[in-house]
C-alpha cells in the first residue's frame, strides 16, 4: 500500500512511514466517530427538561420587571420545567407568569401550558408546584397529587405524566418535591415509598424523581447517606453528584437533585437500541451566562435550574417531531457537513490505494 502525490501533473507513489501510517489510521478513526456522531444528530429529536427552585417566586417578585425577564429567559430555554417554591394566596402567579412567557417568545411559537397543585404545607405558610410545558413537544397525561396520609412530607410530592410527541406511547413523569431542610434524610427516604406506590402505573419505570432536596451541606452530612434510601437502594441512580453546586450563593452545596430508575440511566441508543436517552445533565448558572452581578442574581433566585436532555429517535411515521427551537439543530447544516467529511473520507482512501 503506497500514498501518491501530485507531480506535475501526475501521481507518483510514495512508500508510506509508520507514523505516516498511525496518523492516517488515526484521522480516519476520528473521521468515522464524527460521521456517527453527525449520523445520530439527524436521526434523533432533543428535548430539554429542568427542576428550578424559584425563591419566594409570587406577586412581589411579578412586580421586578428585571427579575421577571431574567425568569422568562431561563423559562423559554426548556420545553418542559417543573418549579417549585410558588408563594401566592390569590393563586395567580403562574397564570400571570405563563401568559408574560407567551409573550415573550416569539410569536410563532406554540404557547406553554400549565399544570399546578394545590397550596401545601402543614403551616400556614404554602407552597405550589407548577409544571410549565410546550404542547407540541410534551403531550401531558395527568398530574397526580400524592396523598400523604403518614404525614411523611411537609410538602408531599406532585407528579406529572406525560408522553413526548416523538415517542407516542410510552409514558413518562416527573415526580418533583421541596423536601424540607431539616427533615431532608427522612424525606429523600421516603420518596422511595412514593415511587413504590406508583410501581403498576404504566410512567414507573420513567419516572424522573427531581426537585429541591436540601441534599447537602448543614443538612445531610456525609454519615447521613447510609440512611436515605433513595441512595443505597441500588435500583435507582442519582445524575447529580455530591461535589456539584446548586445555588448562587458561594458555597458550595449540592441541593438540587435528579435521581432516575437505574434501567432509565442505562438506556441508550447506540449501545442498546434505545428509543430514548438521557444525556447532557448539567447546572445552568444563569448570572455565569446572562452576565449577571452578585447582588442582582440573588434576587432572580437563590437556586440553579438543573437541566437534562432526552434525546429521542426519530418516529417512523413519517411525520417529524416538534422539538426545542433552543435544541434544534439544521438539517441541512448537518448534511453539508456529512458531504464533506464523507468527500475527505474517500479522498484518504484513494490516496492510501483503496478502492471507492
């Protein structure tokens, strides 16, 4: 096997090193990942989910224009969000934050929907949970509110179910709670229960456990992971760790959780031909990527969202997806970029004596 090179006007042989070789094996390898990693692009559909603890989020906080911008921007990020911290005795906060959201993006735009719960707390201070959604790409089912009737929660969990309009029929839920602080070992414990409880509903084994957990620092100590179910019972698998950080302020503590079945995680659709997987778990830092200065970012929240994706394979219907317009990605970019690397591909090919 021999490369060629181009003199004066025709090729001429050139018996090849073993560098030269490595190197060429070497960038076809790369060359291949990269037309698999394109190839995966176009075949599958992005959906964006976030848990955010919104503070104290009511009336006054409506009231701050440069704080309600700053949410509606981190809103319309997510094609589906659940938050929490909903501080309202006349109950109109999320309506009147879902209908500034619809104004905000643009006007084409399909409109976000909402499911809330009912106030909860066993004082007289309540909270509601809210799930905000885009109904071209979130199909809702139902909400479920758990009835605690041991008393487990100070705020007992709120489930939503629903379907994603690229996956028909298979159904999903988020299963979101504020834990309190400090009843936070008891709590996390008790999820456990709850997810059990719901095991013959068709979403069990894709149920998304999110939410605020109070899941560090003061109020779970390194000795207290021993005794929190939701962490030794190997069927489930937590997708933030222990050293991230959830909140804006400078310490560093990792309240915010995602904690998924373990057979939900393991999914993928390379390795196991999957229609769906999880994947770009992360922390969205909001005064980091607005730009934002220390004394008006604790005034948005003194929370992160946290963030996944499920990225989903393409039906076979014919009918494409709606998705994230935040997540989309050009078809028509990624298939220039195919023709390229394809055309460098037979190019190497051809100049290492290969038939193509």
């Amino acid at each position: 096997m021999s490369l060629q090179h181009c003199e004066e006007g025709r090729f001429v042989r050139l018996k090849p090193s073993s560098s030269h070789k490595l190197m060429i094996t070497l960038l076809l390898l790369f060359m291949m990942t990269l037309l698999c990693i394109i190839f995966l692009a176009q075949q599958t559909q992005a959906v964006k989910i976030a848990s955010f603890n919104i503070q104290v989020f009511g009336q006054t906080k409506l009231s701050k224009p440069d704080v309600v911008q700053t949410l509606l921007k981190i809103t319309a990020m997510y094609d589906l969000i659940f938050i929490m911290e909903v501080r309202d005795s006349s109950n109109t906060t999320i309506p009147e934050f879902t209908r500034q959201l619809n104004n905000f993006i643009p006007s084409n735009s399909v409109k976000y929907q909402f499911q809330v719960s009912d106030p909860l707390g066993r004082t007289t201070s309540k909270e509601q949970y809210a799930f905000l959604y885009k109904p071209d790409v979130i199909k809702f089912v139902k909400t479920i509110q758990y009835t605690d009737v041991n008393n487990w929660f100070e705020r007992p969990p709120f489930i939503f179910t629903f379907e994603l309009v690229a996956l028909p029929g298979q159904t999903f839920a988020m299963l979101g709670c504020h834990i309190k602080p400090t009843d936070a070992v008891a709590e996390m414990s008790h999820l456990v229960d709850v997810f059990n409880y719901y095991q013959n509903e068709a979403f069990a084994s894709n149920t998304i456990i999110c939410g605020d957990f109070n899941a560090g620092c003061s109020y779970v100590s390194t000795s207290d992971w021993s005794n929190i179910t939701l962490r030794t019972d190997t069927r489930f698998k937590w997708l933030i760790n222990d050293t991230m950080d959830t909140t804006v302020a400078s310490s560093v503590c990792p309240y915010d959780r995602f904690v998924v079945p373990q057979s939900m995680a393991d999914k993928s659709i390379l390795k196991s031909g999957s229609k769906y997987e999880i994947s770009q778990v992360a922390i969205f830092r909001f005064d980091e990527q607005f730009g934002l200065n220390s004394t008006f970012a604790p005034t948005v929240s003194d929370h992160y969202p946290i963030e996944m994706t499920i990225r989903v394979v393409n039906t076979s219907s014919g009918i494409s997806p709606k998705v994230s317009q935040s997540t989309r990605v050009s078809a028509a970019t990624h298939s220039t970029f195919s023709r390229i690397l394809f055309a460098i591909l037979v190019l190497i090919l051809g100049c290492l004596g290969w038939p193509t």
